[in-house]
C-alpha cells in the first residue's frame, strides 16, 4: 500500500484527536488538531511558542530563514482556537550526499505535555521530509532532558554523537539521527544507477579482452607517473639454445 501523504496524515490526525486535557482538566470537550505554517501570518504564533518554552533565544531572521524556505516542514498545534505547540524544521543537501532533514525547534506547552503531540508534530514533520525525498533526520537534544530523548528515541532515532557545551547555558547535547526507510522512486534510481555502473564495469572488461596490450600500455604509464622505469619487453633469441 503506498503511503499516506501529509494532508492525509493530518487529517487522520485531527480526526483521531482526543479532547484536550491543560493542567490535568477538560478542555470541554474541545479537540485538538494540526495544521502545516500557513505564511507570514503564523510567524508571531510560532516565535511566541518557542521564546516562552525554549532557552535558546533566535532571532526573527533565523526563524523567516526556517519558515520562508521549508513552510511546508513545519506545523502547529491548536486546542480549539488556541495554539499549544509547534515544530519548525529544514531539509537539505548534506555534503552533497544525502538529502538530510534537520528538526530545529520543537515546543508543546507544559500543560499539554506527556499527552504525544510532540510525537505528532515530529511525525508529520517528518512524513513531510519523506514526500521530499529525505534519506535521513537529524537533530540534536540536551543530554540532560530526559523526556525529549525518550520521544525521538521512540521513533526510532539513534544517538549518532555527543556534542559537548553545546547551548549557550555550557549544557552537552546529543545529535540523533533517524535513518528513513527508501521511496519507490528513489530504490528505482538506485538500481538504475547500479545498472549503469554495471554496464560501465563490463563494457571496459571486454575492451581489456580485445585489446591485450591495453593492460601492459595502463602499467607502463602508471609506473611513469611514479617515476618507475618500465621494464622492457623480452625477447627470446631462438639461437641462443
């Protein structure tokens, strides 16, 4: 079965919302849902979300460089009207390689807490990065908040290395990775490059077998390039019996 995109995701998610419990109280029966960054609109809802909550402070810069190039990695949380919770994140070329999601900023309100909308938030980040054609995410955790390991880790993030006096308080972090299983599209380029190159191997093995010189010429000039004299060839002199 193919699956699910990030509307659907979304939807499936509201729709299974159960009503949301703030300080250990009803909320009246009202649900809550999701919904990608939707403009310039969401930007104060987000920055008022992640000052309160998170130690790091960032400048409105960083948060427009996350929100203007990725929107649609990033999303939020509301009870009712009233927005809880929000994850913003960004995907790229990594070194040239692997197309790397990056978790940057994660917050849900105390009073939701412990109830999995950050596990939501991450999920549907991450099905977007999917869509993408991310091969991996990352992020990194301070070493020292226990309930954020346990999150990441229960999706299947690894710790990939210790980063130490990592924030700005002098605390460590963990960077954690998440390796993401391959889209049909991206398998199918892959064996499609593994065929060329197998192709490649096998055209210059049957040129070595029709030019036999070819080889012994290849040797010559490697030992030139080293400043190795090349050995000349024998000749047997039939006489000499």
């Amino acid at each position: 079965s193919r699956p699910m995109a990030v509307s659907e995701m979304v939807s499936a998610a509201n729709g299974q919302s159960q009503p949301a419990q703030s300080d250990g109280k009803s909320s009246g029966g009202s649900t809550i849902t999701y919904r990608q960054y939707r403009g310039e609109v969401d930007l104060p809802i987000i920055m008022q979300l992640i000052d309160n909550e998170l130690s790091e402070p960032y400048s409105i810069f960083t948060y427009r460089y996350f929100l203007r190039t990725w929107p649609q990695l990033s999303f939020i949380a509301y009870d009712a009207e009233k927005p809880f919770g929000c994850v913003v994140c960004k995907m790229d070329v990594h070194r040239g390689q692997a197309m790397r999601g990056y978790v940057g900023m994660l917050v849900v309100d105390k009073g939701y807490q412990r109830q999995g909308i950050g596990s939501s938030l991450v999920k549907l980040s991450i099905q977007a990065m999917i869509d993408g054609g991310a091969e991996e995410v990352v992020l990194e955790a301070e070493e020292g908040n226990a309930g954020a390991l346990k999150l990441y880790q229960a999706l299947g993030f690894i710790r990939d290395k210790r980063l130490h006096r990592y924030y700005l308080s002098g605390q460590d972090a963990y960077r954690l990775k998440l390796l993401l299983p391959l889209t049909e599209a991206q398998r199918r380029d892959q064996l499609a490059a593994a065929e060329i190159e197998l192709m490649q191997l096998e055209l210059g093995s049957t040129h070595d077998e029709q030019d036999p010189e070819s080889s012994s010429v290849r040797v010559d000039q490697a030992q030139a390039a080293q400043g190795v004299e090349s050995q000349p060839k024998v000749q047997v002199n039939q006489e000499a019996d």
